[in-house]
C-alpha cells in the first residue's frame, strides 16, 4: 500500500471514529458527568473534546496552510457541548480532502512549523501526519474509557471496524 492510501485511510478513519464517539454517548452524559474531572489529561470529558477539536486546529494549519497557530494545548474552544462536538466533525472532514492533492513524493519531505515558544521545528513529514491522526485516536480513547467509568457503554472505534466495513461494502 502506498503512503498516499494509507494516509487516505487515516483520514477516513478519522472522520468514523471522531463521528462515533460523538454520536456515542456523549449527548446522553449530564453536565456534570460532561464536566467531571475524570482524570484524563484534560480532566474532564467536556475539556478533552475541546482539545481534540484544539489539537485539530493546529495540525491543519500546520500542514494544509503552512501556518503556526498559536493556541495553547488546553483552549476551551467552546463552552457548548453541541457547538465543540458539531466543530470537531467539520473539522476532522477537511483531511481527506487534502490529502487527495498531495503528490506522493510529499510523504517523503519534511514539515516545518513553529511551536507556541517560538521554536522553529522541521521533522519528517509522513511520521509528523501520522502523529496526527494517532493524538487524536489516544484522546478519543480517553473519553471512551471515561464513559465507561461513568457507566456508560463506550462505543466500538477500532480502526480494524471500519476497514471491516469498508470491504463489506
């Protein structure tokens, strides 16, 4: 598999899991449960969602328009769980497309940006992108194990699922 599919994958993945674990039950969850410190990173599951949309943010500014956002890690976005959760889905959808005008000898270049302290960075491309879509699968995984300490059924986001799906269709 080229790097260009796979990282198509990535990106298709990316939009499944995130629309999962929106649709799960995250909506269901009381604001104080939403609230909660639930000793993830972020602390709570409301805190963590707005870092993945945060962290989603500054990846593709980084890559798609060569930009350095400066944002600290732990912005609240949004205070409103339907408006952070109806950001992150737009904002996971804007890879795939991206991805598709990438030339394949991209992959093998590097990317550079500037971190929030102002140090300039240049590390690899293919493994940076890849970074990416593994922080937000770690985050995603933190809520989902949030919700099921809360007792709330966590829903199913193994990559493995959804190529399941896709070779069924």
């Amino acid at each position: 598999m080229s790097l260009a599919n796979y990282f198509a994958s990535l990106g298709r993945y990316h939009v499944w899991a995130t629309n999962r674990l929106i649709t799960s039950n995250l909506a269901g969850l009381s604001d104080e449960d939403w609230h909660k410190d639930c000793g993830l990173y972020f602390r709570s599951v409301h805190l963590t969602v707005n870092h993945l949309l945060v962290t989603d943010n500054i990846w593709y500014a980084r890559f798609a328009e060569g930009k350095s956002l400066r944002m600290s890690l732990d912005t609240e976005l949004h205070t409103d769980r339907a408006e952070v959760c109806s950001a992150l889905a737009a904002a996971v959808t804007r890879w795939s497309p991206w991805l598709a005008t990438l030339p394949p000898e991209r992959y093998d270049g590097d990317l550079a940006y500037t971190r929030n302290n102002g140090e300039q960075v240049l590390i690899p491309f293919a493994p940076a992108l890849g970074h990416v879509f593994n922080h937000a699968t770690h985050h995603r995984g933190q809520v989902a194990a949030a919700l099921t300490a809360m007792a709330q059924p966590g829903p199913e986001l193994d990559w493995v699922y959804l190529l399941q799906q896709e070779a069924r269709e």
